[in-house]
C-alpha cells in the first residue's frame, strides 16, 4: 500500500464548544460543521476534527482522553508576529521558541496549549 497524505487528525475533547472559540478565534481556522457530537475545521488541506470522549463510534479508540493530543502547524506569519498576537488573546507558550527538524526541514517553533491541553506545535520554516 503507498499512503498519498493525511486527510484529517482527529481530536477528543471534554468540551466542543471551548475548542470551537479557542480554534475558530486564535487561529481563524474555518468552521465546516459544529454541532453537539462533532466541530471539524478546514487546516490547509486537511480536517481538524474534535469529537466528544464520550462517543459510541465502533471505529473509534476505546479510552480517548482529553489533552493527550499533539500537532503541529506550518504558521504564515513570522512567530514573533504570532507570539504578539497570541499574547493578545491570553494564550502562553509553553515552549520554545526553538530549532527542531520538521517533515520540509529544519523550522523554528513554538509550543502552546489549547483550552483542552492539547499541544499545538506552531512552526515556521526558515525559506
């Protein structure tokens, strides 16, 4: 079998409706649906998708947790802009900024947590 991409990350939260601001608002990801059981947003070209823990989905995992998630974002702006702007909404970073081999190369990056505890990796590629 040879893989072609990723289609989508999928994500398991306590609350939806946190995620959605906190994702819709810091990051102005796209809403492409938002309801009780699931809240997907268009990143690049792929899906970000939170479910809720408690989903009777077979193809599911058995014992999702919250905040055990961790991804990583290619930013377009530079991350002092960003780290400015994140700033701007109360958002700390945890982590960096620092050197790290990516899958285009080396990056800088920097890390935060979202509502959820979740580990976003916001990246910047040196060209």
């Amino acid at each position: 079998m040879k893989v072609k991409d990723i289609d989508h990350i999928t994500i398991f939260v306590d609350d939806l409706e946190k995620c959605m601001r906190f994702y819709h608002e810091v990051f102005d990801l796209p809403i492409l649906k938002f309801d009780d059981k699931q809240l997907e947003f268009q990143l690049g070209k792929q899906k970000l998708i939170f479910l809720p823990i408690i989903s009777d989905e077979k193809n599911n995992p058995k014992n999702p947790t919250a905040g055990s998630g961790k991804f990583c974002i290619i930013a377009k702006d530079s991350l002092s802009d960003i780290t400015s702007h994140l700033a701007n909404y109360g958002v700390d970073i945890i982590d960096g900024p620092k050197k790290v081999r990516g899958a285009n190369g080396e990056m800088n990056s920097i890390y935060v947590n979202d509502p959820e505890n979740n580990i976003i990796e916001i990246c910047e590629y040196k060209n």
